[in-house]
C-alpha cells in the first residue's frame, strides 16, 4: 500500500532510539523528508546515519532536550527552516522514571509535566499554524497502554499522559475543519531499551531477575511476547498517510491484547 507520503515532512522527537528511531525508519522508508531530535550526544548523530543508510531517506537531526521549552522550540524552527513546511509531526519523549507516589517530588512532577505534557504542546503550536493554512497535517502523540489501564508503579507517567491524552481529543475538534488530525497511539510492553531499563528496576525491587520480569509480562500478555518497535512504526506511518484521514481524536493501543477493556 503507498501511504502518500513521498515527498511528506515528517518531525519526529526522541527519533535518535526507541521507538523514535523506528519511527523516524519507516516514515523514509514512505519517502518522507525526515527531522529528528535526541539529545546532544553520539547517539543522534549515529541514528541520523543509521536511518540515511538504511532508507536512503532525507533525514535531518536536531539536537534537543525537549523538556526545554526553548529547544523544543528550536527543533521544530530548524526543521521548517531546513525543508520549508510541516506535515507530520510525532510528538515523543520517552517516560519518566518508575517511582511511587510518596517518592516523587515537585520538581520530579514538574520534569514529568514538561517532558511528556508541555513538550507536546509547545512542538504542536509550531506546527499548526502552517497545518491550518495548507489545510493537510498529521499530529500523533506517543503516550502508552497506561492511558487505558494505569501501570502500577508508573503513577507519574500514568497520570501526565493522561493531559496529553485531553489535550488530543480537544484539539482534534479544534483542528478537523481543517483536514489536520490529531491521534494518540499507545504502545504496550515493546522491547526497546526503556523497557528493558524497568525491567532491571522491576527485578531489583521484587529480587528477582530482568529476565522472570519480562516472561511475566509477556504472560499476561494474549499474544505471549512483546511487540517491536517496527510493528509500532508501522501503525504511526499509517495514521500519518492519506489513507487514515478520517481518523482523528483516537487513542489507538498497539499492546498484543494487554488491555482488557472492550473500548
């Protein structure tokens, strides 16, 4: 299927790993014209090239910490200054740390806040204006399962994602008389370097090992195994193409079956 998106600009954050990278992948493998940002250091430079050589793509890299207003700013500038427009804009920024409620405190919230909530609205704000007035764009949010089952033990992602997920489905009432959707996609247990991170902390605080952690979550799991990053890229390209221009004001969970609810 040609998802209509040659030729396409497509941001996006915490492209340098992760499910960023795998991302920022398939949308040049689409013909995408491709911005990423990381963090400044070796590992965005690497994946700017990883991605080049893979797909041949155009890719751009940024450096920014988004929970930077000011460099998240940039990022997106920079981008529009270096390929002249807008089109896709995937907001990502990876998760706060496992904790519970009595061990996080206010700055560990206002972190929360800014790297998952105000990060996602200072990057759209740069990118309607010019989605309004060519009347075409694709705004998708990287928040989690978490949206629709809380996760124990993940009380402030649990909680900031769940902004993000408000300030979706407004906007994309806001937005759709002017063919820009607005979704938010919500992965599962996906074996990235995160998720082997909270597996580590996971097995440290129950004594045990990251390797029972992760055999219980891919029990609980129906399809008995955690997703990849590549079938997550693949759901993200698709909800950015043509094709799924009726779709807006969606949480759409890509999580084997983990959610038990029927909405």
């Amino acid at each position: 299927m040609d998802l209509g998106l040659k030729g396409k600009v497509a941001f996006v954050a915490g492209g340098s790993q992760g499910l960023g990278k795998a991302v920022a992948m398939q949308m040049c493998r689409e013909g995408a014209k491709v911005v990423i940002c990381g963090l400044d250091n070796p590992e965005l430079p690497h994946a700017v090239e990883e991605i080049r050589s893979t797909t041949g793509g155009d890719v751009l890299g940024v450096p920014a910490d988004v929970t930077d207003g000011e460099q998240a700013r940039n990022f997106i500038r920079k981008g529009i200054a270096h390929f002249g427009t807008a089109d896709i804009l995937v907001n990502n920024a990876g998760g706060p740390p496992s904790k519970t409620f009595l061990e996080i405190d206010d700055d560990l919230w206002t972190f929360g806040f800014r790297l998952n909530l105000l990060s996602t609205i200072i990057m759209t704000r740069e990118v309607v204006p010019l989605m309004k007035e060519k009347r075409w764009g694709r705004i998708i949010n990287m928040t989690s399962v978490s949206v629709k089952q809380p996760i124990d033990g993940l009380i402030l992602s649990n909680t900031v994602r769940m902004g993000v997920v408000g300030l979706a489905k407004t906007l994309s009432n806001e937005l759709a008389p002017y063919n820009v959707t607005v979704n938010n996609v919500c992965p599962g247990y996906t074996m990235t370097e995160r998720v082997r991170s909270l597996s580590v902390v996971t097995a440290e605080k129950e004594g045990t090992t990251p390797e029972e952690v992760v055999k219980r979550w891919e029990s609980s799991i129906p399809m008995q195994r955690l997703g990849t990053p590549e079938e997550f890229g693949a759901l993200v390209a698709f909800l950015a193409s043509a094709q799924a221009g009726y779709i807006t004001g969606a949480s759409i969970q890509i999580d084997g079956g983990w959610y038990k609810g029927s909405m």
